[in-house]
C-alpha cells in the first residue's frame, strides 16, 4: 500500500478554517485516499474518501491534487470538538481476491484554540 | 444509533492468563476488522472476516491471538498467554459490503486491555 507523510501537530483557531496536508506521492490509479479522525479515548471516525475528483460532504471537503501525490482535508469552520487526531490513509482498491487493508500513519493532532 | 459495539471497555488481567474481547458489529455489515492501538500509534490491522469466513488473519502477531466469527456477526478476539506487549487499545470496526467495495469502516471505541 501507499505510505502517506502528514504534519505531526496544527494549531488552529475556532471559526477559521483548518486546512490539514497530507502527502502521498507513491499513490497508484486505484488506490482511494480516506480521511479519519480520532478524538481522545474513542475509536477512528470516518470523515470523507475520493480517488481523484475533490469531494464534499456534511464534515469536511477533500482537495486531491490533479497528480493524486498529495491531498488537503478542509474544516471549513473549525469547533473546539474538532481536536483530534487526523488520519490520512490511502486504501488499495483490490482485485478479486485480494483483501484490502488500511495502513495506518501517526496522523496529525489538531488542537483547535478558542 | 446502532454503532459498532465491544465489551468490556476495559481489561485487566496478568500475565499468563487468557483474554476475550466482544465486538457487536453493526447489524447487516458484511465485513469485520480487528485493529490493535498502541500508546501514540495509528491502529495496526489484525485479522478481516467476511461474514463468518476469516478471509486475512496476516496481522495477527502471534499463534496465541485468535478471533472468529462463527455466525457472521459478533465476533470475539480470544488472547491467550498475555504478555505484557499485548497491552493496547484493540479496536472493531465494521462495514457493510465487503472489502471488494470502496465501503468505509465504522469503528467501535475499543477494549483498553492492561496486563499487570
């Protein structure tokens, strides 16, 4: 699978913006790039996937670069209960037979400030 | 809602002794996951069912760890021996299709298990 490198730790302020990179230059056409998020003491969060085109849902939007090597998680309006810890995973698509697995980096913790 | 659901919360048990952890996944999804967590460490896949086959068991560490599935839904992740490394936050999560889908997984809030 891809590896995917992120920032350790952001800061963001309440009511902006938090915009969290995550790069994946090794990526390859089939693979999807998820979006988790994990708040102290529970478990991951889904958030939001894509493979190429940007998406939007009702938590966050995903920005994939034309060359899929990197992507950008948008928070379009941060909450102090956004602090969490973001995974940014790419997920082979497999063929038959093959069982795809999510391989998990250390993520960035976002603290969001009020 | 109906999320996915593990028992207990928390586990304390010594050395030697044998472990069981529950997970109720969502009712209808097809697929399950077993994850260990590590302090300050990404979740680690461990083991994949569909329905009740173990289709992937290549991240389970050890002979010692064991996990089924035998009606295709609650499964149990059964440590024997524990050691003192087998000490993590082992999380469940569900989907509904199988992995063959682009189906995101919904996880439980996991088992802190401690071995003294």
């Amino acid at each position: 699978d891809a590896k995917t490198t992120q920032p350790p730790s952001m800061d963001c302020a309440e009511g902006r913006a938090a915009n969290l990179p995550c790069n994946h230059s090794t990526i390859s056409g089939n693979e999807y790039v998820y979006w988790y998020r994990q708040i102290h003491s529970q478990g991951p969060q889904y958030i939001i996937h894509g493979l190429k085109n940007n998406e939007t849902n009702e938590m966050a939007s995903l920005i994939i670069t034309e060359d899929r090597k990197s992507s950008t998680l948008i928070l379009p309006h941060a909450t102090l209960r956004d602090t969490a810890v973001y995974y940014c995973i790419v997920s082979h698509f497999p063929n038959a037979g093959n069982n795809r697995k999510l391989i998990w980096g250390l993520g960035t913790s976002l603290a969001v400030n009020p | 809602g109906a999320g996915v659901s593990q028992s207990p919360r928390y586990k304390v048990a010594k050395r030697g002794q044998d472990v069981a952890l529950r997970c109720d996944p969502i009712s209808g999804h097809v697929s399950l996951f077993w994850y260990q967590q590590a302090l300050g460490q990404g979740p680690e896949f461990l083991t994949y069912f569909q329905n009740e086959a173990q289709l992937d068991k290549s991240g389970l560490p050890s002979d010692r760890f064991f996990a089924e599935r035998p009606e295709g839904s609650v499964s149990t992740l059964k440590i024997q021996r524990t050691q003192q490394e087998d000490s993590a936050v082992y999380l469940c999560a569900s989907s509904l299709l199988s992995v063959t889908a682009n189906q995101p997984q919904h996880f439980g809030d996991g088992t802190r298990l401690s071995i003294l």
